[in-house]
C-alpha cells in the first residue's frame, strides 16, 4: 500500500526516486518527473579487470611429493607411495 501523500510530500522536498521505485509509483497510477539514472561503476574497476595479473616477486614453494609426483608423470611411471622426508 503506497500512501501518495507521504510520497508526493517526499518528491516535493527534492527527493528523486531510484528506477524501480519510479516503476513501482507509476504501476500504483502515480506520475513522477525523470526517475534518477542508474550508477555506474568507476573507470578503475573496469581497468582493473583488462590488466594483466601480477606476477609474483618468488617463485611457489613446492613440496618434495609434488614434485616426485610431477616426475612420475612425466616419466610414465607410478609414482612411489610416500616420498623420503627431507632434512632441515
């Protein structure tokens, strides 16, 4: 239930209705002037998305199973089942 009064006093004090708002008013049989234009996203959120990703400064440190298992791979091989525990 839409009370136009409140709604007429509300437009009168400069309000501006969003879109859909403007949409709900008109459906209830109400006329409104220009309805406020959608936002939009800034420019650097849409550069942000085309950029390249950024590089790490080091490289990934990667576990001794990983690798075993990327070799085994590579080789055709099975890999063992448990990799040798290396030293600190």
């Amino acid at each position: 239930m839409i009370e136009k009064d409140h709604v007429e006093k509300w437009l009168s004090r400069g309000a501006v209705p969003s879109e859909q708002v403007a949409a709900l008013l008109r459906n209830a049989g109400m006329t409104l002037g220009r309805p406020s234009a959608p936002k939009k996203k800034p420019a650097a959120a849409k550069a942000a998305k085309t950029a390249e990703p950024r590089k790490r400064a080091a490289p990934r440190k990667v576990s001794a199973r990983k690798t075993m298992r990327k070799a085994a791979r590579k080789s055709g091989k099975p890999a063992a089942a448990k990799p040798a525990k290396a030293k600190k």
